[in-house]
C-alpha cells in the first residue's frame, strides 16, 4: 500500500525520505526545499528553533557554503503510522564534507570530516510539517581542530537560550511527555541509565560485542567502553528527569528489531570531566537514540547529542 497523499513515485516513508534528501543537497535541489517542506514548517535543534520554509532554504544554502562537497549517506529511516494522515520517520544520516568556507565554524581549514545526524519529521501529503533534528557537533567540531567547550561558551553569548522548561518544551511535540512504563523494557531501561544511573543494566541489556556510536565523533565496542561513555555521562550529569517525548519499536522480516526514541533529560552539572569543572548549571540534554536489539539484547546503538550546545547552557549561567 502507498503513503496516503503523497506522490505515487514514492513506494513508502523511506523512500521518501531519503529521495528527497538526495535531490535537495547531492542533486542541489535547493528549491525543493519549499516543495517538500510546509510553509511555516518548525525546525528544532538543541542549540535553537525557528519556524518557516524559506529559514531551512537559508540554512541549507549557510551549510554549503561552508562545506560545498557535503554528501548525505542515509544509513536507516525507522518509520511509523500513519496515524490521522501523518506519518512519522527518525533519518539516521551521515555526512561526509569538506571544510572550505566561512561560516559556523570559522575560516576554512580544508579538513575532511563526518558527522552522523538524526532527523525525526513529521510528514503529511507530501510535505515535511514538523521536524527535531540532532547532528554530532562536537564530533565535527573536533574533526575541524576545533574546541567543542569554546564553540559553546561563544554561542553562549550570541543564542537565546531559554529556561529549562522551554527546553524541554521544544522536545516534546503533540505527544506530550509518553508512559515510560507502558513501553517496555528497552524504554525503561533507558530512564534507569539517563534518569538513576542504574549501570548494572549495561551488563544485563547489552550484548558484549555492543557497536555504539556516541557523541564526539566516537565508535565504541564491546561493554567496556560503553561503560566509560557512561561513567563520564553520569559523573557529570548524576541524575535528573529522564522523559520520552516519542518512541518507534520497529520489528520487519529479514532486520534486527529497531527503536527510536527522542527524549530530554533535566539535570545539573555536578561533576567533573567531559564538561568541565562542576557548575552546578541547569542543564537539558535533548537527545535521539537509535538502537538495533538482537535476542532481547542491544547490539548496535547510536546516541545524538548536540555536546556544543551542552557547553553553551552550563557556559550561559556562568556569566
């Protein structure tokens, strides 16, 4: 059956997704962009939100001035509905690039780079009406010879940051804040890691060859660095309100069982580390996750957080 007023050269979600991904920035379909977004389509990222077809053109043009060669590898779209006409994707992409031009992260360096993104969209008749979107920026950043901590305590000073509650707030979409216990073990396993730092779960959810990918550009396998992902995590963020604002449990003939969830987590920073000296700042992680579950164990997983923008928050209640 095909997506329900969209058109018929698109066989389903995926294909729709990463077709129109590929004309607008490999094809330099630019223009598409107003075609296949809403006119007042919001856009929202860690690091700041905005509303209005012609604001994605601008951006978009923004990004290929500074990395022209930018190239978009669709790795997985999980989808789900159609729920009232609406269907929802989460995009796991990654992007290859070079960094020849001025722009968000300075003067050109002629450095090759990648940085994974996730992109959940809302989409209806043909058209992109919602969409939350995380990219690796710290990764990139690093890649670039940059310093994630110093991008953030400059766009500190130039973002307005709101309160931690519109923060969470812009995270959360029609669904609200989900029923963690009502969604299962891989759900609420999550809430025990981000919200309690229940760790023993790594051992009992997670294969011992568990692939992860996680902000900062890292690749890690097997339990023992995935455990240092988290010890750093936790010691700077020890606890806080882990919330589900949309959750995709995907299971398909011949693919691993995948999930998808966008979630927040309101915190302080009270450790030291990968964050910097404790700050005791109010802080919110605004985060897509992507997992693939083998056997009831997790056995690749990717977690997109928008560390620049972490800095910016602790770095914005210290002035």
């Amino acid at each position: 059956m095909g997506l329900q007023g969209f058109d018929k050269r698109f066989c389903d979600l995926r294909d729709y997704i990463l077709t129109i991904t590929e004309e607008i920035w490999e094809g330099r379909g630019i223009d598409l962009i107003r075609h296949y977004y809403s006119e007042d389509c919001p856009v929202k990222t860690p690091a700041g939100a905005f509303r209005g077809v012609e604001k994605v053109v601008q951006g978009t043009l923004a990004t290929l001035q500074e990395f022209p060669d930018r190239t978009l590898l669709g790795e997985d779209v999980i989808e789900g509905g159609p729920v009232s006409g609406c269907y929802y994707s989460s995009h796991r992409i990654l992007s290859q690039m070079t960094h020849m031009g001025e722009g968000q992260f300075g003067s050109p360096t002629w450095r090759s780079a990648e940085v994974m993104t996730i992109a959940d969209c809302l989409c209806q008749n043909n058209r992109i009406v919602d969409e939350w979107l995380v990219r690796d920026q710290s990764g990139l950043a690093l890649q670039l010879g940059a310093s994630p901590m110093t991008l953030g305590q400059a766009l500190a000073t130039t973002a307005d940051w709101p309160d931690a509650e519109a923060l969470v707030e812009r995270w959360r979409g029609a669904q609200g804040d989900l029923d963690i216990d009502s969604l299962g073990e891989v759900a609420q396993r999550y809430r025990d890691l981000w919200q309690d730092a229940c760790l023993d779960r790594l051992r009992r959810g997670y294969s011992r060859a568990i692939d992860a990918k996680v902000p900062g550009g890292r690749h890690l396998r097997g339990l023992t660095q995935l455990e240092s992902f988290w010890f750093e995590m936790k010691a700077a963020f020890p606890a806080g309100c882990y919330r589900i604002h949309h959750y995709l449990d995907r299971e398909e003939p011949g693919m691993p069982r995948r999930v998808a969830l966008r979630w927040s987590l309101h915190t302080r920073h009270l450790g030291a580390g990968r964050f910097g000296q404790p700050s005791g700042a109010e802080v919110v992680l605004l985060g897509i996750t992507h997992a693939e579950i083998v056997r009831g164990q997790v056995l690749r997983e990717w977690h997109l957080l928008d560390e620049i923008a972490i800095h910016a928050q602790i770095a914005h209640q210290q002035r």
